[in-house]
C-alpha cells in the first residue's frame, strides 16, 4: 500500500463558486505545491489553473453545467487527490473514490446551523442531499476543519483528518499604500483617501453579519463626525433595492464605500489606515463558535477590531489588547468605542501594533499549512 510520504502527490483542488483570489483557496493551493503537484479548477485564473469554470449563483445551475465539466477535467487530468472546497462537490469527490482515487473535503462552515439562514441554496432537496453526502464523507473523505468546533458535529470520522485555522498568511500581505474603490451603489466619491474617522469591514455582507448595525453605527457617528466613511470589502447579498429599504441607509449612504469582491492588494492598504475594522456578527448559526477571519485580518492590517462580545472572539481580542468586544446589537456602546478611539489616535496605534504582534507570533498561517501538509502524509491507496 503506497503512501504519501513516499513521492509527491498529483492534486487538483476544485471550487465551483469561490469568489475571485479568495484567500483560503490561494493559500492551500500554495503550501500544497510545496510537496505536491498541484493543479486548480476554480472560477478565475491562476498560475496553476487547468481550465476556469463558468459561475452560476445558483446551486442546481451549478450541479447541471458545471459539476459534469469538473468530472471531464478530471478525467483528462486523472489526479490522485481530488481536494474540494464546497459541499456540492461530495457526489463528484465520491464517484472520484469509486474510481480509486482520494478525496480531501474541507469544511469551512457548519452549514447545519445555517442553511435555513442562507439567501438562496436553501431548498429542502438540497438540505436532504447535503445531509446524504455529507454522512458518507464522513467514511470516505479526509476531512479538513477550519474550525475546532465543527469536531463535535462531525464526531464519526473513519479517515484522519486536520483542523486547519483560516489565519492569515502573512508572507504575502500587501504593501500597505492607499487604492480606490468602486462605488456600489452609486454615489459621490470623490475624495477617497482614508482618514482620521475612517472605518472598514471585509467579508461577506449581510445582515447576519451586521450590516444593520453597521449602518446605525454609521447614521450616530456622522452627527459628530461628519467625515465618518465606512469602506465595505466583500460580496453584498443584497439587492440595491433592498439596501435601500434598511432604517439609515438613505441617510449613510454618502458615507459608504461598496468595494465588492477585490484582491488583498486593493482592500488592505485602505484597511491599514482606517481606525478600526468592524465584525459585529449576530449570534445566530455557526458564527459564536468561529473564528471571524476578518478579525485576523484586521489585526495583520494593524488596525484595532471592534468585534462581537462572543467568548471565542474575546479570546483573541481581550487577551491580546487589540481592539473591543461588545453586545453586536448595541449601537451605543459600539459608538462609544468608536469615539473613544477617534480622539485617541495613540490607542489607535498601540491596539494595531499588538493586534500585528499577535498575528506573527500566534494567528499566521505558517503553522496550519503544516498541518495540511501533514494530513496529506496519512493519505493512502
């Protein structure tokens, strides 16, 4: 029975749907190619893409266009690991292990505690097929976690399997200097440098993830702080139309900054000179027991983060000094933080400055991507 650890695997790693240059996604297929050989099927083009994908929003689109062309390419390309980033592909992955091969399944949410919550890919079929493929991962995948508290979910495991932290990979951080955005939805930009009463948020937008908040937030600073700018990275899930119907936003609008899905390069040197970066996600679903990544990115950028009052979260945040946790659905006290940093640009910098330590020496991702890398030692045929 051969080994990994005995030559360097053929591994194509395949994601239908993640948005351009998403992190995780570059920073797997980067510590792979260190021991392996590594090819890529994913919506956009990188080095090591063997073909790009058409993206469709819609799962069942998906499953009928796209999941039939990953099965062709894996064919032409007949690797030895098949590594999956979505759930979607578990029916791909498994008639791949019938074939012989071996497939890696990571898990990057706990997609139980929130498929009644998502704004589309909710039907009942697809809950029922998720559930389905999901089980029998569990005896044919090796699994990756990005969470420890997805094991208690998934407590059944017949394969060896790794928790890989989504931490920030720190070697590739841009340089810090100042980009623009694009302006989504329309509105007046134009002065866009950032500023003493600058604020960011990077992720995806919703309002499980406090896009509500963020406004009322937004709509109490302007009234002492005119200057106030919330600059959003990341995917918005909600129509203009419906942006326009939350309280506030007609109000803030002026005062945010829609960026969409951009690469590190455009979104961290605007994050690095803003006061703070917020993450006050609700308590719903998996987000308590997760750790936020943006808040490990806000910490790289070297700006404090203001997050949830989650004890997850204050893990990070108290102990390190870094920034504020608080009730996520307390506009004052969020406001409070806020102003307290605005008159005090010295605090701004000696939470930033602890928030970077931390990422070098605790929250990078050097550490996991040994643990990937030693996963795929144990992977056997």
């Amino acid at each position: 029975m051969a080994s990994a650890t005995d030559r360097r695997l053929r591994v194509l790693c395949v994601s239908p749907a993640h948005p351009s240059h998403d992190p995780r996604v570059l920073k797997t297929i980067r510590a792979l190619s260190q021991q392996h050989d590594v090819r890529a099927l994913l919506p956009w083009q990188i080095g090591a893409s063997v073909g790009i994908l058409p993206f469709f929003e819609r799962v069942a689109v998906r499953a009928l266009l796209v999941h039939p062309l990953v099965l062709w390419h894996i064919l032409r390309q007949r690797p030895e690991v098949l590594h999956v980033f979505m759930p979607e592909l578990l029916p791909v992955g498994l008639l791949f292990r019938l074939l012989g091969g071996r497939v890696v399944y990571e898990v990057q949410e706990n997609l139980r505690l929130k498929f009644d919550r998502k704004p589309r890919n909710k039907a009942r079929w697809l809950r029922w097929l998720f559930e389905h493929f999901d089980q029998l991962a569990r005896r044919w995948c090796y699994c990756i976690f990005t969470e420890d508290s997805y094991l208690g979910e998934y407590d059944t495991l017949a394969l060896p399997y790794a928790v890989v932290r989504n931490f920030p990979e720190v070697a590739v951080l841009p340089e810090m200097s100042a980009g623009r955005p694009r302006s989504f939805p329309k509105h007046d930009i134009s002065s866009t440098s950032p500023q003493a009463t600058d604020l960011c948020y990077l992720g995806l937008i919703t309002l499980d993830r406090g896009l509500d908040t963020m406004l009322a937030v937004v709509n109490e600073l302007r009234k002492q702080y005119p200057t106030v700018r919330l600059h959003l990275f990341g995917r918005c899930l909600l129509s203009e139309t419906e942006l326009q119907a939350l309280p506030h936003f007609a109000e803030v609008r002026s005062h945010l900054f829609f960026y969409g899905q951009v690469k590190h390069e455009t979104a961290f040197p605007i994050m690095a000179r803003c006061v703070a970066g917020l993450a006050l996600l609700k308590p719903v679903g998996d987000y308590p027991d997760s750790y936020p990544t943006k808040v490990f990115e806000y910490m790289a950028s070297g700006i404090p983060a203001i997050t949830s009052y989650f004890p997850l979260y204050q893990s990070v945040v108290e102990t390190n000094e870094c920034g504020f946790c608080v009730e996520p659905a307390d506009v004052p006290l969020v406001v409070e933080h806020i102003n307290w940093l605005f008159e005090r640009p010295q605090e701004v910098n000696r939470l930033g400055v602890n928030g970077k330590q931390a990422i070098e020496r605790l929250y990078n991702w050097t550490e996991e991507a040994k643990k990937l890398l030693k996963l795929y030692q144990y992977i056997d045929f």
